[in-house]
C-alpha cells in the first residue's frame, strides 16, 4: 500500500502543472475519507471475542484462531481422556469384541484435533470442528449400541471416566491455564491493535480538517474499557468478558454512527468510483478461483452464473456513474453486494463439501474472508 502512495505521490510530483499543491491536499483529503468509510465496518462490528473479523494489515485473525485452537486443546484433552475410558470398559464387558469401531472413532478424533494446530482461518476452523462434532457424535451412538449389547452399566461407565479424569487432572488443569494466558495476551493485544488503528484514522480525519471531537471522546470510552477486559481475563470470568464485549459493541457503533456523520462531506461520486474499482478487482480474483475450480473437475456452473451476474451489475454501474446517474449507480452496486453475498455462500459450499486438494481449499478461504470483508465495508458505505 505505502508503495503504491509513494508512485502516486512521484507523478503528481512531476506534473506540478495540472495539480497544484492545493489539488494534492484536496486529492489526498478523499484518499484518507475512503479509507474512514473502510473502517467503519471494523467500528460495526467490532469485538475482541473470538469472532470472524480482522484486517488483512493485521495479525487479528491469526491471534483469534490460535485463541480458539487453545480453547480446542484444552477440552479435546478431555474428550480423548473420557474416550480412552470408554472403550477401556467397554473391551472389558465384550471381552475384546466390542471396541473396533470405538477405537478407530478415537484415531480419528485425535488426528482431526492435530489437524487443526495447523489452521489459520476461522472458515477452516469451523469445519475442523464441524467434523470433529461428528465424530463424537458416532463414538456416543457407537457407545450406546455396544453398551446394549454387553450389557454394560452405565453407572460403572461414568464412574471409570471421572476416575481416569481425575488422575489427569494435572495435565487438564494445566491445558486450562495456558489457553486462558493465550486468551489474555491475544484479546488484549488485539484490542491495542484495533484501538490504535481506529486512533490511526481519526488522526488522519482531524489532519484534513475534520472535527473529531466527539469521535474522539467515544474512542476514549472504548480505550478505558481495556482495564475492566483485563482484569474479567485474569479472573477468568466469562459471564464479566462477554458484559464487557456487549459493551464495546455499543461503544463502537456509536463511534461509526459519529464518523459515519462525517461521511456527509464525502462526494456520492468519490464513493461509487471507489467501489466500482473495488468490484473489478474481485470480479478478476474471482474469475481465476472458478477457472482453478474448473481445471479441478469441479462443476462451476452456479460459480460462473453468479459471476456473470456481478460483471453485468458492475456494468450497469459504470455506465450510470459516467452518466452522473449516482442514485443508480449505488442501486447497480447494491445488487453487485447481493451477488457477491451469493458468490461466497457458494465458495462455503464447496469447502464444507470436502473434496477439494488442500492447497485449494487454503485459496478459497482466504477469498472468502476477503469477500466478507467487502460485503461489511459496503455495507457501511452505501
């Protein structure tokens, strides 16, 4: 990004006839109003759970997928203890007979969890755990078929599984101890970086002659809710953590409502010629995942419909922008977001089918944070 503003900033440079230092300030006063309507998806949205959003200038999503993949460690633990238990009694009461189902359940489980240390994204993360509830699932029905069967006694059953839990107690405890020092050190360090990032643009807005008071004020309010976060986090207290996150959600969007007050002073044109730019380069993204996809023997057929679709709205844009028609401009790019929504629910689609090469599986999901980051920006800003 800092490359490309440097090359802009040379050739105005060097045609100092036709833009006069006046018309870089003014140029460069709508360059930084576009990047506060990119931020006010973050303000919409913006929590230090664990919840899918982030910027691709920052390690936020990284550091909420390895909080939520602490949160796995800890409790898969105790799923692979309690599973461990269970086929134990179960080979004592079918003396054997009982047990190759379970175990090959358990196998399973356990190289899905080591799977997962891998992963970086939550889309894939969920579909790690999507598969993982399955398999669970069918070690309990495959439980209770064989416990039938042997007569086995469910009593005796939970009572080994609290016993082989208690003598790992010290392990579990411990998986327990560090994802919540994971949880702590990452929520907090994504809070700075979002509090100094939002600090970053409101700098920039006041630069340019904007009043930032009251913006201001409201970002204050978020930054002194760091202290109250921090302790709920050493106390580990969720019922105190999610009060707090209700909390900084209010004070955000009241803080987007503020800046997005500002917008007021942003040109309809400035807004359509941005997004329309944007469009063209997801159109070209786009068209090279469903040509990859296609080489692969997928059917892209929906894909290509979709994408035809979003081209033809992106047309139907530049023409009524180049006609000073701004109302239908925004109505063409309204129905390009609809498209592009249909786009990645269909992209969500193929991963959660699972019969893609992983490499990819890895493309497609980064596409599909990049469209959701597209689909919530455009949301806040037109």
């Amino acid at each position: 990004m800092r490359k490309g503003y440097n090359k802009k900033k040379v050739i105005f440079m060097k045609d100092a006839q036709s833009r006069t230092k006046n018309g870089l300030k003014k140029y460069m006063k709508k360059r930084n109003i576009v990047a506060v309507m990119l931020m006010l998806s973050m303000l919409a949205v913006f929590s230090i759970t664990v919840s899918a959003s982030g910027d691709n200038e920052f390690p936020i999503l990284e550091k909420q997928v390895e909080i939520r993949q602490a949160h796995l460690k800890w409790t898969a633990e105790i799923m692979e203890i309690s599973m461990d238990a269970t086929i134990e009694y179960v080979d004592e009461v079918s003396f054997g007979a009982g047990t190759s189902e379970l175990s090959e359940l358990f196998d399973d489980f356990k190289d899905q969890t080591k799977k997962t240390e891998a992963l970086t994204t939550h889309v894939a993360f969920n579909n790690a755990l999507r598969q993982l509830r399955q398999i669970i699932t069918d070690f309990r029905l495959e439980t209770r078929e064989q416990m039938t069967e042997h007569n086995g006694v469910g009593w005796q059953l939970l009572a080994d599984i609290k016993e082989a839990l208690d003598e790992n107690k010290g392990k579990i405890d411990g998986l327990e101890d560090e994802y919540w020092e994971i949880r702590e050190d990452n929520s907090l360090e994504i809070f700075d970086i979002w509090v100094d990032w939002a600090q970053n643009i409101l700098d920039k807005i006041e630069d340019n002659g904007y009043d930032t008071i009251e913006a201001q004020a409201k970002l204050d309010e978020i930054k002194d809710e760091r202290g109250s976060l921090e302790n709920a986090l050493k106390d580990r207290d969720n019922a105190e953590i999610l009060q707090i996150h209700l909390e900084l959600l209010d004070l955000s969007k009241e803080l987007r409502d503020i800046v997005r007050d500002l917008q007021v002073e942003i040109p309809p044109k400035k807004i359509i010629e941005h997004w329309i730019n944007v469009g063209d380069r997801i159109v070209d993204r786009t068209d090279t995942i469903i040509s990859e996809l296609d080489a692969l023997g997928i059917d892209v057929t929906e894909l290509r419909e979709i994408h035809i679709k979003m081209g033809a709205d992106l047309e139907t844009a530049q023409e009524e922008f180049e006609a000073l028609n701004f109302k239908e401009a925004i109505e063409a790019l309204e129905e390009f977001k609809t498209h592009l929504i249909e786009l990645r629910d269909a992209y969500e689609e193929l991963i959660f089918g699972d019969t893609l090469p992983e490499e990819m599986e890895a493309k497609l999901e980064a596409t599909i944070d990049v469209l959701d980051d597209s689909i919530k920006n455009m949301d806040n800003s037109i």
